[in-house]
C-alpha cells in the first residue's frame, strides 16, 4: 500500500490506532538473556533487531486485545504460529515492514541472522577465568541435552553404554576442574547411568550461565560467539539427545522452546537452515505437554532465500480471526533501530506517541492518507 511505501522511505511507523501493534503474550522475543516471552521483556532487557544489533528496551506497553482483530502467520521451516494484532508490521522482503493484514501468502518474511563476534567466551571458576575451547563447548552442550544439577552437584544422564562419553566427560572435567571424583551410577530399573560431578563452584556457573531444567539456554556470549564454539556445543547436544534419519539428516528434540530456538540460532550461524516442529508427546518414559524438534539435512534442499544479513522464509499459512479472549498483548519501544525479532521475523517497534516518536526519529501513522500532511507538520513543529 501507498501507507508501506511510506513507512519505508521515511522510517514511519504505521498502525490503524496510535501505537496499538502488538504482539500476543507467549511470543518470543530475542534477547540477550536468551529468547524470553514478550511479556517477560523488562526495561533493562537488550534485544536482537532488524540491523543485526542490540539495542536497550526504552519501554515495555501492555494492551487488553479482546475483540480486537489478530492475524496467525506461518512460515516454511519454522513452523510456529505468531499472532498479533492486524495493525503489527513485519519485515517482509522487497516489501520492507508490512501490516500484518497485508501480507500475503507467498511473501518472504526476513529473519535477521545471527551476527557472530570471534569473541571466545571465559569461564568464572573459582578465581580465575578460563578461556572457552572447543572441548569445554562440547561438555556444555551435552549438560543443555543431558545434564541436571542438584545443590552442590552435577549430573549427566546417559546411557550404560555411551563408556565414550563417560571418558571424555571425566577427562575434560579433570583437565579444567581438577582432580575431584568423577563417580558413575547405575539407575536401578533402567539402562541408564548417572555421571556425577561434586563441584559447587562448576554447578553454580552452570546455574548461573546455562540455567537449569525448563531454564536452560544458550548465553548470547556462546551463541554469538565463532563456528568453531557453536559446531561443538551444537554437537555435545546431539550427542546427548539427537539421532540421525538417513544417511544425511540429523535431528535433536527439547521441551524447552527457549532452548530449541537457541540451538537453531547456532545451526543457522553454521550453515544450516534447520526446520523446527512442536508436537505433544512423549520420550524416555517422560511426558511432555510440547516436544520440540529441530531436523536439519547436510545436503539441503532451497526452499528459503538468503544474503549475508538475513533468511528469508515462505508464508504458508495465514489466519485472520477476531480475538475473542480476555488476553494481552505487548509492544516493545526500541530506540534507534525501531525493531526487535520474534520466533519468525523482524517486526516493528509500534508503540510510541506522535511526541515521542519525533524525539526518536520515528513517526506513527495512522492509515487515513488526508491526516498524513497535518501529522507530519506537526512533527516538524516539535522538531526542528
């Protein structure tokens, strides 16, 4: 529409009500703590955005979205729904930011890839700080699939015939974290073995970097790191919990969506556009209300286009529906670069004031085209 084109000549925000797009509350934002829901996002928050960088959250807006109209866009390979209001604007590829009703089946959403810094991660151990290599990136991808801690512990859960893994837990412990006993116990009952690790100062960097149980995630200071880091964390993962489908396809599972996001951020940063499902069920005697699974080939087929700053991916489906529950939904104020990214895409900072706006450098629209002059006047008056 002639409103679009506007918004991108002039990096103009635009919605059928004054700061009123919005996201509905589940939807993950990427943030530097790792991917959080949008109703989670506090001020102090940093997030990802359109341009590749990370820019504070100024102001988190909270909007009641009953009996407002929502559009459900799906892309090919991610396939996870994300709804917001219909007023929300999406990057979309040669479009740029687009209202969520006006994009169509077919357009190219463009989710920014990550931007990888070389930096080597350091290890808080005890007093000092221990440079990240590539075999400590593997014991922390097998803790993220495997590992659990109890209060001045850690524990990895394998089967009692991964001996090569047990060795190379132990020796990578031994080389780094000293001498202690590396104990391992059989799970009465099962095939199953406990590797057990008495550490307090490993478990609680553990805790404190990589989280816990439906906590765990990557760091930002891992995940946007180097290849080198991320092939290895991504392999003691599936080590722990992947399995291979054919000759070339490879799969890992989570019930932890913030985690599963993380892991495909890292596949994408090496190469790989992996497909991402959710499915109710269960594995290894344990239920869970979603299972994630992320699939990734190493002869990939070309169903998604990219360039050095994003991938762009397929709207298959697109629901249009009247919100009928008593439900919030949220927008995020970034300065600067006026975006932040959800599961799918860049989309756009909606929420601000004709006043604020101006400050910022960014103006709110509303869609009638005879108000846009007035408005944009008005702007002109409170900024020089």
């Amino acid at each position: 529409s002639d409103l679009n084109i506007l918004y991108n000549c002039a990096d103009v925000n635009i919605s059928s009500s004054l700061g009123e797009g919005s996201l509905l509350e589940g939807s993950m934002i990427s943030a530097k703590r790792g991917w959080i829901p949008i109703e989670d996002i506090t001020d102090d928050d940093e997030v990802f955005t359109k341009k590749r960088n990370w820019q504070k959250v100024n102001k988190t807006l909270r909007l009641s979205h009953k009996d407002r109209k929502v559009v459900t866009l799906i892309v090919k390979k991610f396939r996870l729904p994300v709804t917001s209001s219909d007023d929300h604007p999406w990057l979309v590829k040669d479009k740029g930011m687009t209202l969520a009703k006006d994009i169509q089946i077919g357009d190219y959403l463009s989710y920014p890839k990550p931007n990888l810094s070389e930096k080597i991660p350091q290890i808080e151990y005890k007093d000092t700080l221990i440079d990240c290599t590539e075999e400590l990136a593997w014991f922390f991808g097998l803790y993220l699939a495997e590992g659990s801690l109890n209060s001045n512990s850690v524990h990895f859960g394998l089967h009692k015939n991964e001996t090569d893994y047990v060795n190379k837990l132990e020796k990578i412990y031994h080389k780094y974290f000293g001498n202690g006993k590396v104990s391992v116990v059989s799970i009465k009952g099962t095939n199953g073995i406990s590797v057990e690790m008495y550490n307090v100062p490993l478990r609680n960097y553990l805790y404190k970097t990589f989280g816990k149980a439906k906590n765990k995630h990557i760091p930002f200071e891992y995940k946007f790191s180097s290849q080198a880091i991320l092939l290895e964390l991504v392999s003691g993962y599936f080590d722990g919990d992947g399995s291979e489908k054919g000759p070339y396809t490879k799969k890992i599972n989570s019930s932890v969506k913030s985690l599963i996001l993380d892991l495909r951020d890292c596949l994408m940063s090496l190469g790989y556009v992996p497909s991402l499902s959710v499915e109710k069920g269960s594995t290894n005697y344990i239920s869970y209300r979603e299972l994630y699974e992320l699939k990734w080939s190493e002869q990939p087929k070309a169903i998604y286009l990219e360039d050095s700053d994003y991938i762009y991916l397929p709207v298959v489906d697109k629901i249009e529906s009247l919100c009928e529950e008593s439900i919030y939904s949220y927008d995020l104020e970034v300065p600067g670069d006026s975006s932040y990214v959800c599961e799918i895409s860049a989309v756009s900072n909606c929420g601000l004031s004709l006043v604020e706006a101006a400050a910022t450098g960014t103006t709110n629209i509303a869609p009638n085209n005879s108000a846009i002059p007035e408005m944009l006047g008005d702007i002109n008056h409170i900024v020089p």
